[in-house]
C-alpha cells in the first residue's frame, strides 16, 4: 500500500466496502442472481474443471454468468456454482471465505 496515492486508496477502499456489503453475509446479498433457487447461494462464476473439483453434495450448476452488478458475463467458459446455504452452515464455511480460497 505504500506505492498507492491518496486517489487510488480513496477507490480501493471503496472497492472494499462495496465489497464487504454485498459479500459478508450472503443473507443480505445486494445483487441475487436470477438462477439462484430457494436456499441456496451463489459461490462465484467459474470453469467446468474447477466445478468439478468442488467438494459439495448440493453443488449446481447455472446457465448464465454475471458480474456483481447483475451485468451478464461474455465468457462461455464461465458458469455460476450454487450451493445450499445448509451445507455451508452445517459444514461451518463461511462464503466470504471460501470465494478468496478458490
């Protein structure tokens, strides 16, 4: 941070707090994606490989990638992953957590 200017440190902790909002408690999500069902929550968009490599009995798989903002995605190769929110909690994941892991 010490290379940052006063200008770039205003955005980035706007980017933190945006952030922070729609992220730390996915109860209260800002933005929901239209294919999320009842119980579940959005994990993140990401490619078929690393979908299967997701270690959830309640994983699926959606059509359509977007961006925070609700803005649909261009890339093909990107889809979103959904799980149960139960087996977070059951499981004692926190979903802020487990988005920076993967």
């Amino acid at each position: 941070m010490e290379n940052i200017n006063k200008n770039q440190s205003h955005l980035l902790s706007g980017f933190f707090i945006f952030n922070s909002i729609c992220y730390t408690n996915y109860m209260e999500q800002v933005w929901k994606h239209p294919e999320t069902r009842e119980g579940e929550v959005l994990l993140r968009n990401m490619k078929q490989a690393e979908f299967d490599q997701l270690d959830f009995s309640t994983k699926r798989q959606g059509q359509l990638s977007y961006d925070g903002e609700g803005h649909q995605l261009s890339h093909s190769d990107w889809l979103p992953a959904f799980l149960k929110k139960d087996e977070l909690n059951n499981r004692g994941i926190d979903l802020q957590t487990i988005r920076k892991i993967l």
